[in-house]
C-alpha cells in the first residue's frame, strides 16, 4: 500500500494539468505515493495529457461531476494512508509534498495541512482562516479588494498572515493534505458543493471530530489561481453564489434569508 495518494480533479485544464504532473513528476516525493488523475469529460485534450505519463492513474467520468464529487470518487479509488488533493493549476516544487507529509506527522492531533500558497508572480495568497460567516466574509474581502488596489497596509497584512504558521478552521482545497482515516470519518466531501467552499465545511467537519488544520508556511506552492473565473466568470460566480446558500444552510441557517436577500439586490443591480 502506498502512503500518499496524490488526487487532481481536472476539466478543461490541458495546459495547466501537464505544467502540474511535470511538477510532480520531475521532482518526484521521497514519500511513498500514486498519482490520480480524475477528469471531469475535458473535451480540451487532457485525457492524452494525462495518457502520455507514466505512472500517472486516470480515472475519466462521463460528466462534470464538480469537484466534490471528482474529488471523493479519487479517494475511494485508493488506499493510502495520506490523501493529497490537489489542483490542477498548481506547480509543486522539490520537497514540497514530502515537507507537508512530515508537518502534518509532527503532531498527532493533526488531520489535515495546507502549505502556503502563492501566485506565479510569488504573491501570497490567503489560502486559510476563520470560519467562514457573515463578518469573516465581510472583513476578507475588505482586506482582498484593499490588496487589490495595490494598498501597501494590506499587502503586508497579507504577507504577515501567510508567513506565520498556525492552527486556523480551514485551509485550501488546492492543496490540502488529509489523513485517510479522519477524512473517512466525516463521510469525505460534501458533495452538495459543486465548486468552492467545500474546502471549508471538509474542515469543518474535521474539526468538530476533534481533529486540528495545521497551515505551515514553511512548505510553499504555487498556485495559478483565477484561471476558471477569467476564462467563464458568469460560470464559475453562479456555482460560488450556490455554494455559499448550501453552505450557509448548512452552517449558519439563521442567516441564509439575509444572504438570498443580498444575492436578490446584487444581480438586480448588475442585471
């Protein structure tokens, strides 16, 4: 049996899936791994990306089953110890996988570790924190939008935030190691997600098992984040709105009305 099972749910990303398994690939981890490839019926030649690799498992669906649902069907596909579910538009350098294998085995209360992420231009990205809400939302974006603008206060909040290791409620599904039995535990993903915040109610779920998320930036990845907003932002904004509703619904219900009252106002005045 191998250790780590290494999990890329695919659709449509030929380029960038080639630029992660030459990543993978090149450097290989020491740990003791598979790679598996779960393609969501790409029509863009990612099936012959993935078939020209030795060593690199293809598990192709029939359909867009989203992320969740790819993402669970890779794990119920192995049995490794660890699971490391990755994105396709990631580039994982040397002793990337195996420095986060050994930070989430420094401490047995660990059950799942997420790296520090960042930009092809090496920008930090925040790829953990609090519990999602109403006011952890609000000040997050408050924060992005302010980084945006170039404002040098958020810039070095940012990078103050992603250097500095911790224990926070959730941390990135791009690249988020997870012990097998914890994540079994908790029934693996939720699959009323179809895209984003899965990541979050995973960890959720981790947690209220007793499990601790451990963010270590001692361990950085590059992630060419934003690829699927520019290339269909109508799309990839209608299944973030679908998940944030399941999520609320499921997390904070006494809020859900307040939230499909704010979506109603946000596309009338954009419609």
């Amino acid at each position: 049996m191998t250790t780590l099972a290494i999990i890329i749910v695919s659709y449509n990303a030929a380029v960038d899936l080639a630029r992660c398994l030459d990543s993978l690939l090149d450097a290989a981890p020491a740990t003791p791994h598979e790679i598996v490839v779960v393609d969501n019926a790409s029509t863009d030649g990612s099936l012959d990306i993935v078939h020209g690799r030795a060593g690199v498992r293809l598990l192709a669906l029939g359909e867009n089953a989203g992320f969740a649902r790819a993402n669970n069907v890779g794990i119920r596909a192995t049995s490794s110890e660890l699971i490391l579910l990755l994105n396709s538009d990631t580039i994982v350098p040397a002793g990337a996988i195996d420095g986060l294998v050994a930070a989430l085995r420094e401490d047995p209360s660990a059950v799942a570790a997420g790296p520090r992420l960042v930009d092809g231009d090496g920008r930090p990205e925040l790829s953990f924190g609090a519990m999602v809400g109403p006011l952890v939302e609000w000040r997050q974006k408050g924060l992005l939008t302010a980084a945006a603008r170039g404002e040098r206060a958020a810039l070095d909040e940012i990078d103050r935030r992603t250097r500095t290791p911790g224990w926070p409620d959730w941390v990135s599904g791009a690249c988020l190691l997870v012990r097998r039995d914890a994540a079994e535990a908790v029934g693996l993903i939720d699959e009323r997600y179809f895209m984003y915040l899965e990541d979050v109610d995973f960890c959720a779920a981790l947690r209220a098992r007793g499990g601790r998320i451990r963010f270590t930036p001692a361990v950085t990845v590059t992630h060419l984040r934003g690829r699927s907003r520019r290339a269909a932002p109508a799309a990839t904004t209608h299944a973030y709105r679908a998940s944030q509703r399941a999520f609320y619904a499921k997390h904070h219900p006494v809020w859900l009305p307040i939230l499909r009252l704010y979506l109603a106002l946000t596309a009338r005045q954009q419609g």
